[in-house]
C-alpha cells in the first residue's frame, strides 16, 4: 500500500465521521482528489518502505524490552538502538 492510498484512506475516514465539521470534510474531498491524480513515483514509495521498516523495526526493540525470556544484554542494545533513533 503506498503512501497516497493511505493518506486517502485517513481523508476517507474523516469524511466519514460524523464528529468532523463540514469544513474538514470538505478539505479531505479536495486533498483525496489532489492525491488520486498524482502518479506514484519510485522515489515516494521508497520514502514509505523506509519509514515502515524504521517503525516496524522499533516496534520490534520496544518488544524486547518487555520480554522476560529476553537477555539483559540484548534489552540493553534494544534500549540503545531506541534511544539514538528518539524512539523513546
């Protein structure tokens, strides 16, 4: 999934919600058809795949953290991993 779908995929929920203001829902039909007519390009789902590999990866450190079946050493490493990324 790129980023674009995603990014309509969040518009579509504002829309949808009946706690979001007409004005926002109006903003969320001009950005969703903006978005669908920009081709994706190589260099935007690039960006995207990295940044979900950061997110997943960290998501992972913050795990070891918590595992009693985890080393102190490994939850150290996990820990200094999370800390140089300001994932903390």
């Amino acid at each position: 999934m790129s980023l674009p779908t995603r990014q309509i995929g969040g518009h579509k929920a504002a829309i949808n919600n009946p706690r979001v203001s007409e004005e926002a829902k109006e903003h969320s039909r001009r950005a969703i058809d903006e978005l669908e007519s920009q081709p994706e390009t190589e260099e935007t789902r690039a960006g995207y795949d990295e940044d979900k590999d950061e997110v997943r990866q960290n998501a992972g450190y913050k795990a070891t953290l918590k595992n009693p079946n985890v080393s102190q050493e490994a939850k150290d490493r996990a820990q200094e991993i999370l800390e140089e990324r300001d994932a903390l």
